[in-house]
C-alpha cells in the first residue's frame, strides 16, 4: 500500500475512534492539570574502527528485528565531473557479486530468510538497507562486509549494468511525460555551481566510456570503510553487534579519499525562468524552486 494511502487510513482511523475514546471517558474536571507525557528516549551508542569506519547502534525491542545500513559519502551531486552517473551505477554494481556470494546472491541470502532489502543514489550519499530477523544479523553483517571489500567489479558486470542504467533512465525518465523534470531539469536551471546543476542521472556517453580500471579505481575510492557509516538498530546486544562489525569489517583497508568539491551557489539576484517542450505530456507542468540559507544559520 502507498504511503499516503496509509497515512490517509491513519487519519481516519483516528477521526472515528477519538470521538468514541472521548465519550467513555468521564469530562476532565476544571482545574486538573494536563499529564506530561514520559519522555521518549531513544539509546544510541557512536563507534569508529581503526580503519575509519564509523558505526552507530541502536538498541529496540519492540520487535525481534535487525536493521542494518550503509552509507557512503558519495552521490550524483558530488561524483567527479567527468564520471557522471557512477554514483548511481554503483548502486546497481553493488549487487552484481562479491568475493564470496555470486551474482544477485545477497539479495537471496537477505529474501529467503523473510527480509527485505534495497538501495538508493541521494545527492551526497547512496545508502543499502536491510531489514532481517534478528536472529540472522551475524550473517547479514558478513555479507555487507563481504562486498565492501572484494566486489566482483569484471568487464562482463560492467557491461552488463551500463545496459541496465541507461535502459532504467531511457524508460523511467527519457520516455515518461515530463521526465522527472522537477529534480532533474531543474536543478540545471537553477543553479550556477556544476556540482549542483548537471544531469544527476549521468551523461550516458560517459557510462559508455567507463573502462574496467575506471570503475575499479571509483570503487577503491569511494567504496571504503574511511568513506561510510554503518547503522544497525533493532532488538540486537549492542556488545555483540559491535564486536561482529570490528570482525569482518575491521580488516578492510581504508583509502585515500578525493578532496570534497566546493558545492556553494553565488548568490542569486534575480529570478530565472526555463521551459522546454515535452512531446509526451499533454497539460503543461510547472515546477519552482528556492535556494535556502546554510543548514544550522540562523536564517
């Protein structure tokens, strides 16, 4: 079920039963003072390995679940400028095999012992996720570890998922009235800086021109326990749990990371405007954006 159909069943549940709750409440007397609510802690410890990896744990028990994720510090936005889209590619290779599990293997691992799993390229990140019951996180954490340090990066991959990239941009965005144009055009528009302004899907001559050693040399870069954060949450012994992460992932080598672009805007003095014919959407759409102050400013 989509998410907002959930939270529209949510709202209606809670307009029909607040009602009915109240009536078989007796009125609260004048002058009672309201009950404060309990405060609501949530138990988060912060570990860094030896090599750079950073680990966030996070003890809950409501349900016997492991929640494991990644997150490496590369994204469309901040990729080199002559390797667009190898953000988003990498994504796709992260699945293709590993030192230890074949081709799509994890996610067997992960889907036959009832989880679920996924990933996603954000504009500084791209993170994977698992979902598992808890009794299977030694296993799961293995895996993960398995494929940040030995991914089956071969020609025969490689070709593979550039099929697979450009045809997941051609038919989801290429060939969809309006193509995504509200993250994807517009960005271009209205921003200066390269970093924030080029097409975020990749050029796809420059995912046809990727070489075997340029994507091996992206993965050694990027794909490293100095570049990533591992989170795991769920009704896990944090003690335990921290001393499987040193174990398979405390030997991988760190990297030299590339130097974090500059990602300012000049300031913008005046409005812009851009439009542009869509053969495939029948009603004009129209989409604004805003350029916002610095994150933690007082603006």
């Amino acid at each position: 079920m989509p998410a907002r159909a959930i939270t529209a069943a949510a709202a209606a549940a809670v307009l029909t039963l607040g009602p009915v709750l109240d009536a078989q409440q007796p009125p609260a007397r004048r002058g009672t003072a309201a009950s404060v609510p309990s405060k609501v802690t949530v138990p988060v410890e912060y570990h860094k390995l030896d090599n750079g990896l950073k680990v966030v744990l996070s003890r809950d028990t409501s349900s016997p679940t492991a929640v494991v994720g990644i997150y490496y510090a590369i994204g469309f936005r901040i990729e080199p400028k002559d390797r667009t889209g190898f953000a988003h590619l990498f994504e796709h290779m992260m699945f293709q095999g590993s030192e230890h599990l074949g081709k799509n293997e994890f996610i067997s691992l992960v889907e036959s012992n009832g989880g679920i799993l996924n990933g996603s390229t954000r504009f500084d990140f791209t993170n994977y996720f698992q979902i598992v019951p808890v009794h299977t996180l030694e296993t799961v954490l293995w895996a993960e570890a398995d494929r940040m340090w030995g991914l089956k990066i071969t020609q025969d991959n490689l070709t593979n998922q550039q099929g697979v990239v450009k045809n997941e941009v051609k038919v989801t965005v290429l060939n969809q009235p309006y193509g995504g144009f509200p993250w994807l055009d517009m960005p271009q528009h209205a921003n200066t800086n390269w970093y924030n302004a080029h097409n975020f899907y990749g050029d796809l001559e420059h995912l046809d021109a990727a070489t075997l050693g340029d994507v091996q040399q992206f993965f050694k870069t990027y794909y490293a326990p100095n570049n990533a954060a591992l989170v795991v949450s769920g009704d896990i012994d944090t003690k335990q749990t921290l001393e499987w992460v040193r174990k398979y992932f405390g030997g991988i080598p760190s990297s030299r990371l590339a130097a974090q672009p500059d990602i300012s805007e000049p300031r913008q003095e005046k409005e812009k405007h851009a439009s542009r014919e869509d053969p495939l959407a029948n009603r004009p759409a129209l989409a604004i954006g805003y350029h916002f102050p610095q994150r933690d400013t007082p603006e």
